[in-house]
C-alpha cells in the first residue's frame, strides 16, 4: 500500500532527485481520489485541517459504505463511518480480520482501523455531559471523534436539569481534570448547557439532541433554546451534530494544549 508522504516528495525535489514538474504532478494527482462512480475524497484534508476521514452511511446502501470504507483505507490508518443502520453494520462486519473494528453505542456509528494501530494522545482534555440518556448516542459519536483527533474524553451521563443536584459532583470532576472544552448534550427545552456555561470558566458546546414532544419537539426547542442562551461562553451545533462537536471540541483542546507547551 502506497502512502503519499509530502516530506519525502519536497526531500527529494530539495536533494534534485525529481524535478519540480515531477512533484507537482505526484502531489495534485494524489489529492483526490476517486471511489468508482459514486464518490471522491480528499486525501490531505486530515493535513490540512486536522480532522480524520467520516464517512456519512445515511442515505448510502451498505455496498456503496463498505466499498468506500475499502478506498479510503487503502490510504488511511482510521476512518469513522456515521449514521450506521442495521444493514450497514451486517456488511461493515465483512472487513473484521482485515482491519479492527469498534462498534459504536447502539451500533449507531463504527470506527475502522488498520491492525495495530493505536491513536496518539495530543494531550487535549474534553469533557462530555449528556442531560438524559437518550442523549448518548449522539454524545458518543462526539467522543469517538475528538478521540481520533488525540483527545482524552470523559463522559458524564444523564445530570439534566430535572434533577439538578444530580450535575454539581460530577462537574466538580471535570473541572478538576481541568479540561479545556465541555460539550453538552441534551434534548427537550435544552436547559443544561446554559447551566453550566454559567457554571465554568471555559468553553461549551451546546449539543441540541432530537428529542422532545410535539411542538417544538425533535430538538428544534433545545437547539432555540440554546441558542438564545443569557450565558456568555456557549456555543451551539445544529441537532444532533455530534461529530461537529466532536471535532471543534478537539480542536479547540489541542490548540489550548499546544499553547501550554
């Protein structure tokens, strides 16, 4: 398997081996790839920003998931694929043997990686509160990514504001493991996030979740909730986008941990 290395290519134009036309041409032909018919990638888009390969199953057969799963981790070490249903999960467990499988809460996502290979710790601290349990599988799909970018992740479940002294301990422990960044998940009227934000001293992520009766229901409360917050030091992704999260979350963290070093 051939993995297109930027420092060896610019090594060998510096050491006259190729020629600038050369290098032009191996990297800008090496920078998309294409899967059959269907799909393309960005292989340096994890250089370039940061954030690991998702690939989003809904909406995609399980062959088509399965096939782009196979491309891209012809050059990939780890991949997340999102949104997984039933059928997806059946063809996904074709590629065990091949490559390690991590299945995620309620198989509502997976993470594909190369044998043998481990994840680095950047050194970033995130914390992850979820206000009821039905938040979770959103909230772990946040984990699952910021995880992949480096960062330590602690998870705290159901400490919603229908039982407030339920929160206080809990949070007293992130705060001690001083992470850089909470995420805050939760459904309904979405009250927990702006709780804690006026709580702490450092940034939250509101994280409306789908869930909720009638009017207003199916996160579309708690995400104008959230966003119409009095706390100052939160901000909001969209319902249920907890790989968005996830992924400003890490960024974020590893920024602060870069800055203490």
């Amino acid at each position: 398997m051939n993995f297109v290395n930027r420092k060896e290519i610019l090594s060998k134009l510096v050491n006259n081996e190729i020629s600038i036309e050369e290098a032009d041409r191996t990297l800008s032909s090496t920078q998309i790839e294409e899967v059959s018919d269907i799909a393309n990638y960005d292989i340096f888009r994890e250089r370039r920003t940061g954030i690991p390969e998702i690939i989003y199953a809904e909406n995609k057969s399980s062959e088509m998931v399965v096939e782009i799963a196979k491309k891209v981790l012809i050059k990939k070490q780890i991949i997340l694929i999102s949104r997984t249903n039933a059928e997806h999960i059946e063809a996904i467990k074709s590629l065990e043997g091949d490559f390690e499988i991590e299945y995620g809460y309620n198989n509502h996502f997976c993470r594909i990686r190369r044998n043998g290979f481990s994840i680095e710790k950047d050194g970033g601290k995130i914390g992850i509160i979820t206000a009821g349990t039905s938040d979770i599988p959103v909230a772990k799909e946040a984990k699952a990514i910021a995880e992949m970018m480096g960062c330590e992740v602690y998870l705290i479940n159901d400490v919603g504001v229908a039982g407030i002294h339920r929160l206080f301990q809990p949070l007293k422990e992130l705060l001690e493991k001083e992470v850089d960044v909470l995420i805050v998940a939760a459904g309904m009227e979405g009250a927990l996030p702006t709780v804690v934000a006026g709580l702490v001293d450092i940034p939250v992520i509101g994280l409306p979740i789908s869930t909720g009766y009638g009017y207003g229901g199916k996160g579309q409360t708690a995400l104008m909730s959230m966003l119409q917050t009095c706390s100052l030091g939160l901000a909001v992704v969209n319902i249920d986008a907890g790989i968005s999260a996830g992924a400003i979350a890490a960024k974020i963290a590893n920024r602060r941990c870069k800055q203490k070093d």
